[in-house]
C-alpha cells in the first residue's frame, strides 16, 4: 500500500540494491563507532531539484512584484500635485490590485514548498534504509567470508596431515628396504672376494705340501710315503679349514657390523631429507589453497564494490 499524505503519493517498492558487499575488514574502532548522522551534500541530485524548485518559484515572486512597485512609484510620482482624495483613491486601488495579484499564488507556492519538504524527507528516509541494509549485507558477507576461510583451512590441513601419514609410513619402509639390499650386495661381494683370496692362500700352501711330500716320496718307501701323505694332507686341511673359517667368521661380523653402521646413518639421513621434503610440500600445499582464497574473494569485492559504486 503507498503512503498516502497531504495529497502526494509516495510509493513504497523502492529498488533496493542487490546484495552488493564493501569488503573491506572493520577495525574495532570502527564497529564501537556510531554511524555518522546523514548531511545531504549539494553534490545529491534530488537536492539540486529541490534547491531550483526554491530559486525557481523566488525568482517568479519577484518578477512579478518588482514591476507592481516599480509601476506604483512613478504612478505616486506623477499624482503629486492631484488632490488628497485622488491620492487616497489610487493607494487604495493599488494595493487592492497588490493583494488580487500576489494572493492567488500563495497556495500554490505553499503547495510546492511542501510537496519538496516531503520529497527532500521522504529521500531522507530511504537514505537511510539504504544504509542500514548495506551495513546488514556487509556484516553477512564478512561473516560468510570468514566461514568459508575457515572451512578451507580445515580441508586443506586435513589433506597436507593425510599426506604427511602416508609419506611418514612410506619413506622409512621404503628406505629401509633399499639400504638392506644395498648391504647385503656389499657384504655378499666383500665375503666372497676375501674368501677367494683365502682359497688362493690355501691352494698355494697345498702347492709347498705337495713339493714337501714329492720331496720325502722320493726318500722313502712306498708305505710311509702313503701314510705321511694322508696324515700331511690331513692335517694341512684341517688347519687351513679352520684357519679359513676363523678368519672368514672375524671377516665377516666385521663387515656386518661396519655395514650395519653405516645402513643405519644412510637411513637416517634419508629419513631427514624425506621429511624436509614433507615439510615444504605441506607449507606449499598450505599456501596455494588461501592465496586462490584470497584473489577470489579480492575479485569478488572489487566487482561488488563496481556494482554498488554504479548503482549510487
């Protein structure tokens, strides 16, 4: 229903604006602030309409008084020397012909005048809703804008700890694996090259035995030959064999235990350098998801603040 007063009709379905945000963060100064009382600034068209409506209807007062007078003086000027009674006849004429002339306007300037005053109100009023519903708006958007960060960084950080598990639970089997078949590699060629040389070591010591018994085969008879040489290769066997498999067992753990040192600093140093990568992916994963946040909502503000800037 439109508001109905003094015979001047004002509508009620005023555009309002759309959901337009001024997304710029308020300090807390600002929200203890009250909002500054509206000074309507000459700048405001309806203002400029209002103000030549004034000057409009003055300057037509005065272009129709001032030749009234003007005419009034110099008829008073040339009716000098005529009578008191002629005098009296024409003032009183002339100020009947004031009133019948200026009288017939004072409803309608006083109409006018009000019809301004309850426009310049009436655009007052709806100033003022403007504002308290941009103040709403820009509230509602700050509030939704701050959820929506919120929810962002929660996802964001659930993903990088996800990621960071799996990586924790991954690197170290993985490097682990890799440097036990490593050492195991080195420890196998290691005990087999040195086992070789201990071969070598053995056949050439055979080698001095077989010389030594050819030497004493030659001396004595074939029985003692036989004997001296089973019980000559015997023993040489059976020392060479534990000589070899003392030295190969020392060899050995040597090797295991060198190995198993330099295996264990190779996987922590492994593990360190996984986890740094970790650590930059994660804060590279945490930066991109807030700066895409931040240039859509920057792009979203400007784009509102076009459109409210426009539409004012």
């Amino acid at each position: 229903m439109p508001y109905v007063r003094s015979a001047v009709v004002y509508p009620t379905n005023i555009p309002i604006p759309p959901p337009s945000v001024y997304l710029r963060e308020r300090s807390d100064t600002d929200r203890r602030r009250r909002p500054p009382a509206y000074v309507p600034s000459l700048a405001c068209p309806c203002c400029l309409q209002i103000i030549g409506g004034v000057i409009l209807t003055a300057l037509l007062a005065a272009a129709i008084c001032v030749p009234v007078v003007i005419s009034l003086r110099s008829s008073s000027t040339d009716t000098t020397a005529s009578s008191a009674s002629t005098t009296a006849t024409t003032t009183s004429t002339s100020s009947k012909s004031l009133e019948d002339i200026v009288i017939p306007f004072l409803p309608s300037l006083s109409s006018v005048l009000r019809k301004k005053m309850y426009q310049y109100r009436a655009l007052h009023q709806v100033v003022q809703a403007l504002r308290q519903v941009q103040q709403q708006v820009h509230q509602q958007a700050l509030q939704q804008v701050q959820q929506v960060l919120q929810q962002v960084q929660q996802q964001v950080l659930q993903q990088v700890h996800r990621q960071v598990q799996q990586v924790h639970q991954q690197a170290p089997q993985q490097v682990q694996q890799q440097v036990l078949q490593q050492v195991h590699q080195q420890v196998q060629q290691q005990a087999l090259q040195q086992v070789h040389r201990q071969v070598q070591q053995v056949h050439r010591q055979v080698q001095q035995v077989h010389r030594q018994v050819q030497q004493v085969h030659q001396q004595a008879p074939q029985q003692v030959q036989q004997q001296v040489q089973q019980q000559v290769h015997q023993q040489v066997q059976q020392q060479a064999l534990q000589q070899v498999h003392q030295q190969a067992l020392r060899q050995v753990q040597q090797v295991q235990q060198l190995h198993q040192q330099q295996a264990h600093q190779q996987a922590l140093q492994q593990v360190q350098q996984v986890q740094l990568q970790a650590l930059q992916q994660v804060q590279q994963v945490q930066l991109q998801p807030l700066q895409q946040v931040q240039q859509q909502v920057q792009q979203q503000a400007l784009q509102q603040a076009q459109q409210v800037s426009f539409f004012n």
